[in-house]
C-alpha cells in the first residue's frame, strides 16, 4: 500500500524533523514546497519558468503555479509507493487540485501535529541557528556549529510578537485546510508535545492504519 502523507503543523511542532524521519524510515521523498519550486526553476520547467518569473516581479505564487509544480513532481515515479508532502495545499483551491491529482492513487493520509501554543512559542524562542552558516542547530550541539564551527545565536525573528504573528497567520491561513480535511477517515491529530521519538511512532502508527483501504486485506 502506498503512504501519500501531507503534513500539517506550526512552526514549532517538529513538522520538519518528523516528515524527514517518516521519509527515511520509509524510503519515501519528502516533498517541501521550497525545495521543489527552487528546482522547478532551476530546471527551467514550463511551471518552474512561470514560478520564476512571478517570484522576480516580486508576486506571491498563485494557486495555479504551486500547483503545476506539486502535479509535475507528483507525477514523478519515485512517489508510487508514497510521498510526504510538507507546506502543501496552503489553501482549499490547492487541496482540492490535490484531490484531483490523487484520483485512483490510494488514501491520502492528513497528519496534523498538534501542540499548545504557550510550549510553540517557548520552543520557538529558544531556536538556534549558526551565526556564520544559518544551518538550524540541533540541541546537541552546545554552542558551535556543527557543520562549520561558527557561533549559535538565537534566531532573531523569532523573538516576543513576531512569533506570536507568525503563529496567528499560520493558525488563520490553516484553518481552511483542517476544515476541509478533518471529516476525513484519513485525518488524524497526534500529539506533538511528546518526546520526538514518541511523536514519530504514533505518526507510523497513524499513517499505517489510515492507509489501509477498507476492505483492503492488511499486509
Ligand atoms: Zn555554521
């Protein structure tokens, strides 16, 4: 069976670090947003091109270029047995294409990672990033990078409100989505206010057993 997985969650919830551990584990692509626009034009696709040029006049991507450039990757044969897609649909016109796009590929699986917001906004304040590199550290490096050795800092957009905004615009652009997904039987909330490694086994656990068609025998 096929693990289609889109990822939900706020800054904060760990949305990176689990769709990349589930992707691993399951050899699987993860598919960001960023990363794949910035390929797309790099490539010089139709849509990478389009992307490109609305990024130089300095306009917001619309609905129809995110979501030729989620359809051509989608379409790729690395994503038959499964994909997690993170910042994707951003809105209802792209959940419904997403809908579309899915036709006849199996259940499509909607993590949302759900955590309160007084722990997003304390986790947010103590993010560290390089001060050299910009690469975000990880709490086991103490206070150098470990990539190139240069010094920690907190990361400075995320201190007091605008954390606090971002949160709000994430809650306010998301709602939408949730509310288009949540009457779903492929839905699930878990818990992401749990060690990491307790997060990551329910969201297995979740992703599996939304998977399974009904009436599809389990393996
Ligand atoms: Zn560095």
């Amino acid at each position: 069976m096929a693990l289609n997985v889109v990822m939900l969650g706020p800054p904060g919830a760990g949305k990176g670090t689990q769709s990349e551990r589930f992707a691993r584990t399951h050899g699987l692509p993860k598919i960001a947003t960023g990363d794949i626009l910035r390929e797309a034009v790099k490539a010089k696709t139709p849509m990478g091109l389009a992307a490109g040029a609305a990024m130089d006049a300095g306009e917001l991507l619309g609905d129809d270029v995110m979501i030729g450039i989620v359809g051509d990757r989608l379409a790729r044969p690395d994503t038959q047995a499964g994909f997690v897609l993170d910042g994707f649909p951003r809105t209802v016109t792209q959940a419904s294409a997403l809908d579309r796009i899915m036709h006849g590929r199996g259940p499509l699986v909607v993590i949302d990672i759900v955590v309160p917001e007084d722990v997003l906004l304390r986790r947010l304040a103590a993010r560290r990033i390089c001060g050299a590199c910009g690469v975000n550290a990880p709490v086991e490096w103490i206070s150098s990078c470990g990539v190139c050795g240069g010094p920690l800092v907190t990361r400075t957009d995320d201190s007091d409100g605008i954390v606090a905004g971002r949160l709000k615009v994430y809650h306010r652009e998301t709602r939408p989505i949730v509310e288009f997904y949540s009457g779903r039987p492929t839905f699930r909330t878990i818990d992401g206010n749990l060690p990491p490694d307790v997060v990551t086994a329910s969201m297995d656990a979740a992703v599996r057993e939304a998977s399974v068609v009904p009436g599809e025998a389990r393996a």
